[in-house]
DNA sequence: TATTGTTATACTCTATAACTATA
DNA sequence: TATAGTTATAGAGTATAACAATA
C-alpha cells in the first residue's frame, strides 16, 4: 500500500466521516487496494507481482517495440523494467534479443511460459472477480462492471 | 504506488491482455490508483497525504477510544498511527490527553482546525469525483457509484 | 507479567542519477 | 553528441522489533 486512503470500520459517524466515505474517489482507492492486494497473494504462488502480470498483458498486447518504449507506455522508470524484464526471464516468461537494426535495444518477446502465466494471472484475477462480487445481486454486478468500464474507458490510456 | 497493477494504453490485444484488462480487479486496482493519486495531489497543499484524511474521517466517526484501537480498526501498525497523530498534532488538527483513568492511553481528539481540515478532504474528493466522471453519462456515473457502494457495503469493514 | 505508546531499525517499492554500449 | 539499457544510489512509505511507562 501507499497513498492509500484508510479503510473505516464504520462506527456511524459524523457528518465529514460519512460525506468522505460516500465519495467515488474514496471507495475506488480503498477497494482498489483491497483488489490489488488479492490479486497480489494470488499470484505469489507463480513468483509474480501485480507489475510483472502488467508487463506481461503489455507484451501480449503487442507492445513490445523497446524496454524504453515499454517504460513510457506504462508509466514507469525504465530501470523498473529491467527489474521486471530481469525477473520475468529468469522464470522463462520472457526473452531478450538484441534488435539487429539498432544493437542498442533489447526486444522483449512472450515465450510459451510467459503466455502460460499470463493465462494465470487471468485466471487468478478471475478468481478474486468471482470472490469479490459473490455476494453481489446480479443487477449490483453489471453495475459495477458497467460503471467501471465506462470509466476505464474515459481514464486509462489507450 | 505500490501493489498495483500497471495501466496499460491499448495496442489492441491478444487474448491474454483483453481478458486481463476486462476484470473487475483490474479495472479497480488502475482506476484506484489513479484515484487515490489525485486525491493525494488535492489534499497536499493541506499539508495532508491521504491516511491522514482517514484518520481525521475515523476521529469524526468516533473511533477514538485509543490509538492502538484506532491502529488495528484502520488496519495499520500502531508506529503509524503515531507518526500520522504527531503531523496531524503539529497542524493543529488533534489534540491528544492522557486518559485518566488508564495513564497509558493517549485519546486522541479534533480540534476545530481538525473539522475544518475534514471539511477540505471531503471537498477535494468532490472535485476529484467530478473530474473523474465528468465526461460520464449520468446512466454511467449511477452505475458506477450504486456498484461501487454495493461493493463497499460487501467488502470493507463496518 | 501484560499492554499502550513510542522509538529504532529494516524492508519494499520505485525513481533519479551515473555509467556503458551503441548510434 | 544523443539514446537504449543497465547499475548504483536514494527516498518514500510502512512494518517489526526493542523499549519505557503504566497497569
């Protein structure tokens, strides 16, 4: 965790108390850690965190021209990716290979292993999907589905 | 930032990718971040990162019997607890007394300022919702905070 | 001896800056 | 000289462990 706002046992507030946690911003933030932490323990098992499940999806996705562009696209520092990428070869999920054109890039490329714990990492997300809304009413899961989707749309890049 | 999963700008997918950024869990835990990330930036001109925000919430709402109750109902480590108290003491927003009748206890209480600062908090996370959901449809921005609330009421404590 | 608050220390995450190699 | 990648270093944030006062 880090900027996170605290989660509150509620204790039936006072009017500053209860005006916060009614926000969209508050409730994102708090459930948006609680998600990313279940996730987290979900995919430990694989010797991955969140960001190597990221750089994955990335790679699948295409975006594989440069560690350098790969940085940019998601928001990092490069070093950070070379952590990753580091980690992420040395499971076999990922290959480096120089570019012959400009022998100063490196070329990430998902091997087999790599498209095999991605398919984890889905899975997994799917799992805490499933855990998160089970007591949800099927009308209260496509709201949620549908609201965040609308909203990943307008603020995530791409 | 921290657990959380990176964002990731489209390059229309593989199957892998489309399937990841399709979860409820990573739609919250990207959208969480950049949430608590604005809300981090509006509160800062305070002098407040966001956990403070929840401590001066969780004082409003009453939790205040000690700092050690207030420690494990935000679901932190007490050293914390006292790091935010002695910032949030130094702005004048709480005030801490001895309880008489356990010397060991510190009550932690908010000032005037404290309420005033509460206040603030909640209106940065106003503006923060408007500008997150500004271009949402109201269909949409009632989606997402009826499925956001639900989740919430499932989800965190209280 | 057990508990509250505090302080000291260590660990994780990630960015910035310095360095190497290619261009 | 400029850029891709790497390595070294530093900072933020937070937990754990050691400690002091009180019970």
């Amino acid at each position: 965790m880090d900027g996170t706002i605290l989660r509150m046992s509620d204790v039936k507030g006072n009017k500053g108390a209860e005006a916060l946690r009614a926000t969209v911003v508050f409730q994102l933030g708090t459930l948006g850690t609680l998600a990313a932490d279940r996730f987290a323990a979900q995919v430990e098992a694989l010797g991955l965190k969140p960001k190597h499940a990221g750089v994955l999806a990335a790679l699948d996705a295409g975006a594989a021209a440069s560690q350098q562009e790969l940085a940019s696209r998601l928001g990092v520092a490069p070093s950070l990716i070379v952590a990753l990428a580091d980690q992420l070869q040395e499971l076999g999920a990922v290959e480096r290979v120089r570019d012959p054109e400009d022998r100063r890039r490196q070329v990430l490329s998902l091997t087999g292993e790599g498209r095999r714990l991605l398919a984890c990492c889905v899975g997994a997300a799917e799992t805490v999907d499933a855990e998160l809304t089970a007591g949800l009413s099927e009308t209260q899961r496509s709201s949620l589905a549908r609201g965040l989707r609308a909203l990943g749309e307008q603020q995530l890049p791409g």
